[in-house]
C-alpha cells in the first residue's frame, strides 16, 4: 500500500458538484491517495469507520467473515464507487471488510467531514442517501437470488452482474477464483464449476478457465428470472 498526501489533478468524484467552492476546497484537504495491491485490506469488519473509501481504479470487494473462517463475499465494486457508503453516515464501527481484487487507486476520504457536508448542504445530503439507497437495492437483490433462486439461477445472474455492472461488455475476465465466485453466490466451489460447465455445453456461454464470453444474454436472463 502507498499513500499519497495530495493529488495534483483532484478527480471529479460523484456528489463534488452538489458543493460551493469552498465546500470543495475543505473535502479535498480532508482526503489522501492510496495504492493497493491486488489482496490488500482497505478496511476491516468490526474496526471503526474513519473514512468513506472512492474507488478510482480497479476492482474492490466487500466481505464478511462467518464464525467458521469462511468468507460471505457481499458484492464487487468497479471504479467509480463509494465503498464503506453504507456505514459512513451512521454507525462507528465496519460492517464488513472491504479488499482490492486487483491493484487500485482510491481516495480516502474522511468521514467526520462527510458527515458535516450531510448536515450543512442539503443537496449534497440527498446525493448521499441516493446512492446509499442504490446501493442498498443491490444488496437486497443478491440477497433475494441467493435465498429463492436454484443455483442456474444465481450463477445466471452472477455471470450478468459481472457483465452489466461491472464490465459492460459481454466478454470478460472473471475477477475472482472458484472459491470466491462460491462465495459471492453461497454456494460451493463443486457446484459452481458444475454449473459453468453446464452453461458452456448448452451454449450459453464460452468460458476458458477465466476467461468468458456470454453467447445467449436472453437465456441468462430467463434463467436469472425464473431459474
């Protein structure tokens, strides 16, 4: 990890245009830069919250960890999003940890100053609980495929995740080992290769160890819908 006190070209993150001049000038003082690698911990579960974390480059995840060592992988983040959102307004301590899945810059911002700008500037306030409210959607949604859909059905609509929320392409690299895509789907590593090999030989998708290319959008669909 490198930390970096300044930045000379400050990025235009979401929400900045909700703020005058001098709002600005304040956040930006209040940030610095960081460099993770590929593995590293951004924040950890259960540590308390001192900064809200934008995600400038590559890929981040949230997770949490189960009584029995195991990993619950919540979602993956791509560039351009608030990581820690959230947590940061209201509680003092993590909910879960947040890593870099491959090497990321982000800006850490701290979190006494965002909670003042929520409390002083009523625009910016409402941009806030706008993405936490988007953000809370999606958790719901994973939530709802994991707990009703059979396992076609949430490594559907994992594989489309991947593809529309993160790379917005339908061919990509899977960001995550087998073990991790169990995790973020609850399920198992087995079932899962089972499962992409069976999407492969139904022409539903190709896939080379991790590299894919999504062949029918429209039965992954149905099969995230109904499976």
């Amino acid at each position: 990890m490198e930390i970096f006190s300044s930045d000379p070209e400050f990025p235009n993150i979401p929400g900045l245009d909700r703020l005058t001049d001098e709002e600005k000038s304040v956040l930006k003082k209040s940030c610095f830069f960081v460099d993770y690698k590929a593995g590293e911990v951004i924040f950890r579960e259960k540590t308390p919250v001192t900064h809200l974390v934008f995600l400038q480059s590559g890929l981040a995840k949230l997770f949490q960890e189960t009584r029995d060592g195991s990993k619950i992988i919540i979602s993956l983040f791509a560039p351009g999003s608030y990581l820690g959102l959230l947590t940061a307004l209201g509680d003092d301590i993590y909910l879960y940890s947040a890593a870099a899945v491959e090497n990321a810059k982000a800006i850490l911002i701290n979190v006494s100053q965002i909670r003042s700008l929520v409390e002083s500037n009523g625009a910016f306030a409402i941009f806030m609980l706008e993405e936490t409210s988007r953000r809370g959607k999606l958790y719901l949604s994973k939530f709802i495929i994991q707990s009703t859909k059979h396992m076609p059905g949430r490594v559907a609509g994992m594989l489309l995740f991947f593809s529309e929320k993160i790379y917005n392409s339908r061919n990509f690299l899977l960001p995550l080992s087998r073990t991790e895509l169990a995790e973020f789907s609850g399920t198992t590593k087995e079932s899962i290769i089972r499962t992409l090999s069976e999407f492969k030989h139904d022409k539903i998708i190709n896939i080379d160890d991790k590299k894919v290319e999504i062949i029918s959008c429209d039965l992954l669909q149905k099969l995230s819908e109904f499976g």
